[in-house]
C-alpha cells in the first residue's frame, strides 16, 4: 500500500525550536479542523477523482511522488510529479512551517482554513443528492462560525484555498442536471471570507483571488532557484511557437483548440504535443513538457474546459512566453501575481472573444512579426516572474526569494485591511 506522508496537527501546533525570520506584516494563524475536513479525506485517496486515484499525488504532503531533475538543474528533493489540483494541500503544509505562522490567535491578522474542498468536491461530482454533496461544506460553515476567533470579525480575516477552480463550488441551480458542483462559495459565511483558487469567477467573485496551479519544482533554496532561471535564459530555443494539449469537444472555448491543433500542425516553426486518452504521458511527463516548452519562444494557451491552465505556468516556468485567447485565462485572474502595467510586456493576447468557433487570424504571422529584441525581453520579464509563481518545498524556511505563497499572504493582508 502507498504511504501517505502527513504531519497534519491535530491541536494548534507547536512553535518551532528555532523560528526563521517572518519577513512580512502578515501573522497567520492555522485553524485545527476536524480531521474530516482535510486529513481524513486522504485516507480514501482511490476515490477523491472520479478519473484518476490521487493517491501518488497526495504523498508528500500534495507534492507526489518525487522525480529526476528536470534538465539535470537541482537536487532529487526540488522536483515532485505534481498535481495540477492540489495546492490546497500545498498551500496548507507550507503554512504549517511558515516563519509567519503564529501560534497565538490573539496575535494573528490572518486565519487559514485548511480545508480540502476541491478534494472533497471532486470526490462527490456523481453524487445525485444535492445535500450530501453540500454535506462538508455546510459542517464547515457551522464549524467556523461557533469559533471565538471567527466572531472577532466575522470571518472577513479568515480565508480557505482551493486546488480546483471556483466553477466547482458555484451550483448554478438546485434544479435539473448540473455539472457536480457544490455550494461552498454561495454559503453566506463563506461570502465573508477570503477565497483563494486556482480560477475565479471574473464577474462576481469579489471575495475571490487566483493562485497559481502548482507546477513540478518546489526549490528549498534561492541556489536551487537561480540555477534553474540559469538554465531556462541559457536554453537554444529553436521553435518559434508550441502547443501541448488535446482537442476538445462542443463550441466555444473547446472549438477554438481544434484550431490551434491545426495552425500548429501546419507550421514548420511549431512543436505541437497532442494529448490523447491513449497516450496521455505525452502529456504529463515533466521532462517533456518542460523541454518543449523551453526549447520555444512562445507557448500557446488556449482556454479548455474552463479559462484557465496549469500549462500557463509551466510555460512561465520554463521561460516560455505565454499566448492567450482569452483575458480571462490569466489578466482577470492572477492580479497578485502578474507584472502591473501592460500584459504586452510578458506575454501575447489573440482574443477571439466569447464564442467564437475560428482564430480569424494565423497565429505564425502574428508572432513572427515580434521583433527579436521585444521577444527577448518579454523573456526576460516571464524568467523574472519564476520565483513567485513557484510553490517552495514546504520544508523550506530561508528561502532568499518571495514564493507564490508569499505572494498570496502579503496581498491578502493588505485585502484585508482595506475592507476594514
């Protein structure tokens, strides 16, 4: 059987002997749940996917199994094969060795919520009974609202982080067919709350804020981190443009990936990796995506069953420039995240707009008309952007560089003061 590696704390925690420094106003405090809301889900981890048995994924703390180097850059404990939906348990074991993390309620401006919704909801997609599907969600709400430190400020403090997109906690009705999701963001405490995921509602979730979709390297140090920049601004990049995804069914978004598949196919400057149920390793591998990615000066991302994608950020990792169809797909998402000013300067937008079935435009002529010199330093600001959409290794304390994690605390803090 697989071992699942877990430190989850069943009482507050204890402080650490010898503390890093917290380099940040925030003071986080880590709500002990009942087990069943996060550490008992992972007992039955053959079943938390209705397509694939998490459990290599849930080991080592939501990081999986650990793999090669990529690209031979960095020790065996920098590179794990990640889930794309997983980051609220990285997000969680990173908050637990947090040199912001306090022990003290009465000194925290910050309360986490280590709640595994996504999880929890992608386990539940089949389940016909609307109120057993909500069943966790709504113990969680009742859960949070008979604690002392959610009544300070009813909850406005408090936030949860979710590892699949926001789409599969808004139910659009309690009526007829539906696609699975459950009511965890349309519970009125909830509403009080910060929410962290992976994709936001753009038009009304107010309370949301994207995170990135964690990618394959998790560094414990800023040597780990600079060596890999290294090697992406080193790499020969001989492909103007790739793509690595699978066709999709229906119009809209999906029909757009046809197009993309095709343009692709057709162009002697694309690396095209096309993803099928029958070779999905192609894929998945790390190394691969990752090499093809950085051996491309730009990396088209198309919408799929939603706007976003992990590949947005395995691109950005790779010092690849992203190309997207959508704002949606990362400008009305990832605000924290992204360089303030103009999204030209690290990446490109060929919007279709909403519906649309062709490009209208061919993607090698648009692209091939960048200057070199505007393309290099598009690079350049994408290679820079690489610590702080990177998940550290929960293990680290002294990174030497700001994480997505810091990132999100440092901005949630300051969304919380403005509501004050």
């Amino acid at each position: 059987p697989l071992a699942i590696n877990l430190t989850l704390d069943d009482v507050a925690g204890t402080p650490p002997d010898t503390p890093a420094a917290c380099r940040s106003r925030a003071a986080v405090y880590v709500h002990s749940l009942p087990s069943k809301f996060n550490s008992d889900l992972l007992l039955r981890c053959r079943s938390l996917n209705i397509y694939t048995d998490m459990c290599p994924y849930v080991s080592n703390r939501g990081l999986g199994r650990p793999i090669p180097p990529v690209g031979g850059v960095g020790g065996g404990g920098s590179w794990f094969a990640t889930h794309q939906f997983i980051a609220e348990m990285i997000f969680h074991a990173r908050l637990e060795n947090h040199p912001c993390r306090v022990f003290d309620p009465a000194r925290a401006n910050l309360f986490y919520v280590p709640f595994y919704a996504g999880l929890y909801a992608s386990s539940m997609f089949r389940e016909l009974s609307l109120p057993a599907r909500d069943a966790l969600a709504v113990d969680l709400a009742e859960h949070l609202q008979s604690l002392p430190a959610w009544r300070r400020r009813g909850g406005r403090d408090h936030f949860l982080v979710l590892g699949r997109t926001a789409w599969d906690f808004l139910r659009l009705s309690n009526q007829g067919p539906d696609f699975g999701a459950n009511s965890l963001l349309d519970l009125p405490a909830v509403r009080n709350m910060s929410v962290l995921t992976v994709e936001r509602q753009p038009w009304t979730g107010s309370n949301q804020h994207g995170i990135p979709y964690p990618s394959y390297f998790h560094p414990s140090t800023s040597a780990e981190m600079q060596a890999w920049r290294q090697h992406v601004t080193d790499s020969d990049r001989p492909h103007l443009f790739s793509f690595i995804g699978g066709p999709r069914k229906g119009p809209g978004k999906a029909a757009i990936r046809e197009d993309l598949i095709r343009q692709c196919g057709e162009s002697a400057r694309c690396e095209l990796v096309v993803c099928q149920p029958s070779s999905p390793a192609a894929c998945h591998e790390p190394d691969r995506v990752l090499g093809v990615m950085a051996a491309s000066r730009f990396c088209l991302q198309a919408p799929g069953d939603s706007f976003t994608r992990r590949s947005a950020f395995d691109a950005v990792l790779a010092g690849c420039v992203p190309v997207f169809f959508s704002p949606h797909t990362a400008y009305t998402q990832y605000r924290w995240y992204l360089p303030a000013g103009d999204p030209g300067e690290y990446s490109v937008l060929i919007d279709v707009g909403e519906g649309a079935t062709r490009l209208g435009v061919e993607i090698e002529e648009v692209l091939a008309a960048i200057p070199a010199e505007k393309a290099a330093e598009m690079r350049r600001r994408v290679i820079g952007m690489i610590p702080e959409i990177t998940y550290a290794h929960p293990n680290a304390t002294e990174l030497g560089f700001r994480d997505a994690v810091d990132v999100a605390l440092d901005a949630l803090l300051e969304h919380v003061e403005n509501q004050s």
